[in-house]
C-alpha cells in the first residue's frame, strides 16, 4: 500500500496544475510516462471492460475478473456499485498490479441512480433542458458518492419506431429537441470538469443510428442515405460531442454494410476526424465478439477490424485481451494503435483524478448524504410533475373535484414496481411512492374507491418472457371475471372513474420491441366495461413508448401519459390529478393510430401526390388517415392559450444577419399554466427535398390567466442550413415559412426570404 501511494504521489506531482493548456500539457507528459513503463499486455489489459455483479444485459457474463484485475488486464468494470464493493475491486488494482494504476468504475445510470426520475422520453416531454441538466448533476452527485465514475448515458438515438421498446431511453423523433437534450445532459454529468468529485464521464450511444432499426426489432440491420443520416440521425451525437462528451459507446447495428463496432468510416472519419473527438469509444457488450454473427470475420478478424476501426475499449467480448497481444506480433495492428487507445483511457482516469485519488469523492459519509436526500426526492418530483402529458381531456374531466366519489381501478394503481421503470440502476422499486399511496398521504381521512380490476396482462406465454427479467408479473389469485365484476361494481359507485394502466416495464427498454402497441387485452377489456357504466372514465397511463389508443381516445374522457415517473410518481399524478400541478408536457413522439403507420414522425418529406381523400392516386391508407393520432409537440394543459400571428421584424433575412420572430401568447384560461411555444420552419424549395417541418426552436413560458407574453425567436441563416446532397452544412437562398404554435400541426405561420 505504501509503495502504492508513493507511486501515484510521484506522479501526481506531475498532475498539479493550474489551468487548462498546462493542465493537458502535463496530462500528455503523464500518460505518455505511464504509457512508456507498460508492457504490451498491460497496455491492453487497459482496453478490457468486463462486467462484476449482478446485472446481465447480453448473452454472456465475465468471469474470473478479479483474478483479472490482479493481473492487469482490466482497464474499468462495470455493473457494480457502493463504496464497499467499489473501493474492494479499486484496492486490487491499484495495491496488487505491477503499475497501480485504478479502474475505471461504469454503469448504467440512464435515469437516476438510487432517485429514481421519469424515463428519457419522459424528461424530453418537458421540454426543459435546464431541469434536465439539473438532474444530470444531482444524478452524478449520487452516483459518484456512491463509487460510480462512468455512466453509459446519454442514450441519443433517434427513434421514429415506437415498437423499438428502446424508445423509452431517448429523447424521440427530432434532431433538434434530441440534440438540446444531449448537451443538457453532458454538461450536467460533466460540468465542464471531470476532477470535481461529483462528476461523472458521460458517454454518448450508441454511435450510431441503432434507433433506425429495420421493423422497429432490437438488434436488427439499419440502413440509410447519407443525407438522412448528416440532416436527421447524426445531429444528436454530434450535439453531445462538441458539448464536451468524454466517451462514445458504439451501436450493435451496421452502417452501409458494416457493423458499427468495426465501421472505420464512422469511428476515425467522422467522429475522430470530422467532429475532433478525442476521448474514448467503448463497445456496447459483447459488441466485437457479435461481428461474428454479422458475417465479417472470425475472432481475430473482427478483433483487428474494431480495433483499427477505431475502438478503444471492449465490454465483456474480451476478444481485445485474446487476439491482441497475437495480431500485434503478426504485424496486423501497429502497437501504435495500442498506445493511443491504451493514452485515451488513461487520459480519462486522469481527467477524473483517479491518479490522485483513486477513492475519489467515494465514502461512505458521502453517500449517506448524498443519496436520495430530500434535494434529490424533491427534484424527482418536480420532473415528474414536468413530464406528464395531458392527451386529451374532455369537458374539463380533469382536474378532479376531490369533493366527488371518485374510484381508482386498474393493477397499477398500488403498484410500485413499475414505477421506476426499465434501466432504473440502483433504484429500488420499494422506495417509489405509489399513487395509492400518494393520495391516503395527501388526503387523509378521505375515501376514495379502489378496484384492481385486471392484472396488468393475462398472457402467460408473455408473462414467461417478462418475469425471467425481474418482470414480477403475479397473477391475481381471483379470476379475471372476479376482477373485473368488482371493478364494474365499484365503477357505479363512484361519479367519476379513474383508469390506472399500461404496460408492465419489462414491455419497453432493451429486447423489448413490441408488434402491436395496444393496452394489452386485459386491461382494453376492464376500460371498455368501465365505459359501458356511463360514467366519465379518465385513463391515467405509465408506459415507456406511444401506444396505439385509438379506441380510448375516441371513447374516454381523458388521457394523462405518465410514463414511468420514478421515485415519487405517485405524488406528482396526485398533484397533476387533482389540479394542484397543471400538467405542461408535450409529446416528442408521434403517436400513431396504429402500427401501419409506422414509422411515422412529424418531419417527414413531402410526397409528389400528397394525401387527397378524393383522389385514388395519392399518397394514403385504404383503412387509416395520413395523421396521427396525437402529433408530436402535442400536450393540453388545464388553461388555454392563444397564439397571436407570427410576427417578423423584416421579411428578408441576409447573410451575417439576424431578424425575431415573434408571437404574444395569452393565457386565456382560468389558471396559471406553462406552455412550450414551439418554432419550425419549412425551407420551400431546396436543391434536395425538405421536409415539411423542421424544429429550430421552444421556450418554455409560464403565465400567470389572463397573462400575455411576447415570445421572441431569433433567425439566423445558421438556423437554415441543411447537408446539401455533396453533405456540405450549406444554406441556400429562398423563401422559407416560419412557424409558431404548440405542436408540430401548427398553421401559424410567416414567410421569411434568406438573400
Ligand atoms: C447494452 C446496452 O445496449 C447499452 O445501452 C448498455 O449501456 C450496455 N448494455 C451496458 O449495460
């Protein structure tokens, strides 16, 4: 031990610096003088990232990775957690290995480690990318007391399939909005200074495109143009890097034929060289041994193949630690590829401190403080509270009168276990309020009727897939006929019902694409015969994706998305549901009236024949219209507001200049409420296609009734540029609408002319 510190104090003494061009003047000098003591091996024990603990998410497991850590060839672990455990594993490294030199501690912490906040989709829907970066920060706060560095986060994959149950990890269907949330994100989980103590490496995935995956089927090929790929799927990534993102992790899919974790082009050309992105890129799990499925090379082939494409780090493939040492005799890959995939992950221990202190901001004063402290609860519950959307509520069904008789029915109304949803990380469900709960706290001594009325699925064959994952779908000891006659009968007691339902966690995130996007046919079954009592029926959902709810739509009353609120669900649909918090989410995915749909987005190009109903030859569905059901930016709020004609301070913008576009915006309701006043434009004639609508802007304003704001949005030729077909970033002069208004479906518009 002693030996150790005095090791890492030597070269810590190196590491004192003052301001950043020093600061990576004596990084580069460090590294480079570590880089220069190590042996081949130990260089790619370094790349090496396998799982310990309990968490399984691939086909395979590491083993003997303590025996591997003692032996120096592993770089970082993940999966594992606490300052115990952590600080056991980091001691190994650095008290038992020829060089001491730390681990890197990852994990999955997508959103929250032990607080628990809405899914990714979910904090998109507020629109609010200061109380995301806010989260990101609290997040890193936790995870670091709690021996995390690394976190595999964020997820910025544009996603316009909503069977990809991955959906539930991102931020949706726009560039824009996904591009806004990245850099919140980043910024939050770094703050610009990896060496404070409570901060977190954040690691942009999956690189790239895995969101596009053919048929909305996990895992599946991904293929498209150039263009699509530069204007509408890269944009998020690029966002992230050059808002200082430290590490990359590659997708499981291929791009134009070749998979990501081995595709040059992607790793060296585009992201190192085009975007100069200099940390590091580690693999998804497993993700260099599945080029073997994917039909490219054997084990040493596909291991020489990601590692010249640009890889740094290989999670759990283990394939680095095999073929290397052999393919650098045999002169297939230059040991100078080693060494600067060996430097990146050192500079990143560096960057953290860990050379300084390899326990950084680890104890367990530190977590006892820091995890889930009421700082933490409170901000879960006001991101809950931001992240619900309001579909559709007729005849101001809600908020709810608490002075009516009024009966919570469904198999999530007690439920605690869905509520922290899919990847919740440290999370544990028992600590999530439910809504249930929520209410005896809030309304004491008040009754309120409750049914279960169904269990959340009765498809045993479905129930068999989801519980072997911790789904802890168990059957209710009554029949469902039981369970739903009680429901009816509790129904006509009450003036009013709520309808508490959705899918069971395991049905989104990861391997969880789903062919039909219903309710599952329980649950559509306890709704139809709750409507069948005449009474008003609210439907109050938790679910990771857009659903297909057309027949809910046109049957009830009033639809509240909720996603999977995490820690304190229960309290904020409490307050949402009774009025005391006005719900101002807004969708950034399209949902779709059914499956056929699919992909349906908002942004879409136009079509030579555009939809005419009366017209065989145009583009349309026999069965279905062109639209969806609720478009993408939409969200009601219990107050009204009224949109003014965009105004424009000049019609013609010029190159180097600027010009507001602006509307006033009126709270005409009867109470306070925030709306996300959302700015598209659509380029009118292109030298490729355009596409109907293009976000380039929202501001969240909250107004007091009665209120009138003037919203302004600044253009700026920047604002208009696109990827032409020779993939320059160009703007090309024309008339271009300017939209203004609260969803995508916005008419309200102005014509603006860029010289
Ligand atoms: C596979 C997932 O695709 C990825 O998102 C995650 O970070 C890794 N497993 C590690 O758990």
């Amino acid at each position: 031990m002693k030996k150790t510190l005095l090791y890492v104090g030597m070269l810590c003494g190196l590491a004192a610096c003052t301001n950043r061009p020093s600061q990576e003047a004596e990084m580069d000098k460090f590294v480079s003088r570590l880089i220069n003591q190590m042996t081949l091996e130990e260089k790619i024990g370094q790349l090496n990232l396998p799982t310990v603990g309990f968490d399984v998410t691939g086909p395979r497991m590491s083993e003997a990775v303590e025996q591997k850590i003692k032996d120096g060839l592993v770089g970082g672990v993940f999966n594992t957690y606490t300052p115990d455990a952590v600080r056991k594993l980091q001691e190994m490294a650095v008290t038992q290995t020829r060089l001491h030199i730390p681990l890197l501690m990852g994990y999955d912490v997508i959103h929250g480690h032990r607080t628990i906040y809405p899914i990714p989709l979910g904090l998109a829907a507020t629109w609010d990318t200061a109380l995301i970066r806010r989260i990101a920060v609290a997040v890193a706060d936790e995870a670091s007391a709690d021996g995390l560095h690394w976190t595999f986060s964020p997820m910025v994959d544009i996603a316009r399939d909503p069977r990809w149950g991955r959906v539930s990890e991102g931020a949706g269907e726009d560039p824009y909005v996904g591009a806004e949330i990245a850099k919140a994100m980043v910024r939050g989980y770094e703050q610009g200074d990896l060496r404070k103590q409570n901060t977190l490496l954040s690691c942009i995935k999956h690189f790239a495109l895995y969101g596009a995956a053919e048929a909305g089927r996990d895992y599946n090929t991904t293929d498209m143009s150039r263009l699509r790929m530069y204007n509408e799927y890269l944009p998020p990534y690029k966002a992230a890097v050059e808002a200082g993102a430290s590490s990359v992790m590659t997708s499981f899919n291929e791009i134009d034929g070749v998979p990501a974790t081995g595709n040059r082009w992607l790793l060296t050309d585009l992201l190192r060289r085009q975007w100069g992105f200099d940390g590091l890129v580690v693999t998804d799990y497993t993700a260099i041994a599945e080029m073997e499925n994917h039909g490219v090379g054997n084990k040493a082939q596909v291991t020489e193949l990601a590692i010249n494409a640009g890889v740094d780090m290989d999670m759990v493939s283990e394939y680095f630690i095999d073929e290397l040492p052999a393919l650098v005799k045999a002169g297939r890959v230059k040991e100078a590829v080693i060494d600067a995939a060996c430097r990146r992950i050192l500079e990143a221990k560096y960057k953290l401190g860990l050379f300084d202190d390899p326990y950084r901001g680890v104890s367990k004063e530190r977590a006892a403080a820091q995890i889930m402290n009421a700082e933490k609860l409170a901000l879960s519950k006001e991101a809950a509270v931001k992240s619900i959307v309001l579909l559709k509520n007729d005849r101001h069904t809600l908020p709810l009168d608490a002075s009516k008789k009024i009966a919570f029915i469904g198999p999530l109304v007690k439920d605690q276990r869905n509520l922290i949803g899919n990847w919740s990380a440290a999370g544990d469900w028992r600590q999530a309020v439910s809504l249930w709960s929520a209410l005896e706290n809030k309304f004491a001594g008040h009754t309120f009727l409750y049914a279960k009325g169904c269990n959340l699925i009765d498809d045993a064959a479905l129930r068999d897939k989801l519980n072997p994952h911790g789904g802890e779908i168990v059957p209710d000891s009554r029949s469902p006929q039981q369970l739903l006659a009680e429901a009816v009968q509790t129904a006509r007691r009450a003036d009013v019902v709520v309808a508490v339902l959705g899918e069971p966690f395991g049905m989104s995130g990861e391997a969880a694409s789903r062919t039909n996007l219903d309710l599952p046919a329980t649950q559509q079954a306890l709704l139809k015969a709750l409507k069948e009592t005449g009474k008003p029926v609210a439907l109050v959902l938790m679910n990771g994706r857009p659903l297909t709810l057309q027949w809910e739509h046109d049957h009830l009353d009033a639809i509240l998305e909720t996603w999977y609120a995490g820690t304190r669900a229960g309290d904020a649909i409490t307050d949402v549901l009774f009025g005391d918090a006005n719900p101002s989410g807004k969708i950034t995915m399209t949902y779709p009236l059914n499956v056929g749909q699919i992909p349906i987005y908002y942004n879409h190009k136009h079509t030579g024949r555009p939809f005419n109903d009366k017209e065989k030859y145009t583009s349309k569905y026999l069965d279905a219209g062109n639209e969806p059901l609720y478009p993408f930016g939409h969200g009601l709020s219990y107050t009204q507001f009224t949109y003014s004609a965009v105004q424009l301070s000049d019609t013609t913008l010029t190159a180097g200049g600027h010009i507001t576009a602006s509307v006033t915006l009126t709270n005409s309701g009867s109470r306070a409420g925030e709306e996300v006043v959302q700015l598209y434009i659509c380029d009118r004639v292109g030298s490729i296609t355009r596409p109907v609508k293009e976000l380039k802007g929202f501001q969240k304003v909250a107004l007091q009734p009665g209120e009138s704001r003037q919203v302004d949005f600044a253009l700026t030729p920047d604002l208009l540029k696109f990827y032409n077909a020779d993939l320059q970033w160009t703007t090309e002069p024309g008339d271009f609408w300017v939209f203004i208004g609260g969803s995508s479906v916005t008419a309200n518009k102005a014509v603006v002319l860029l010289q």
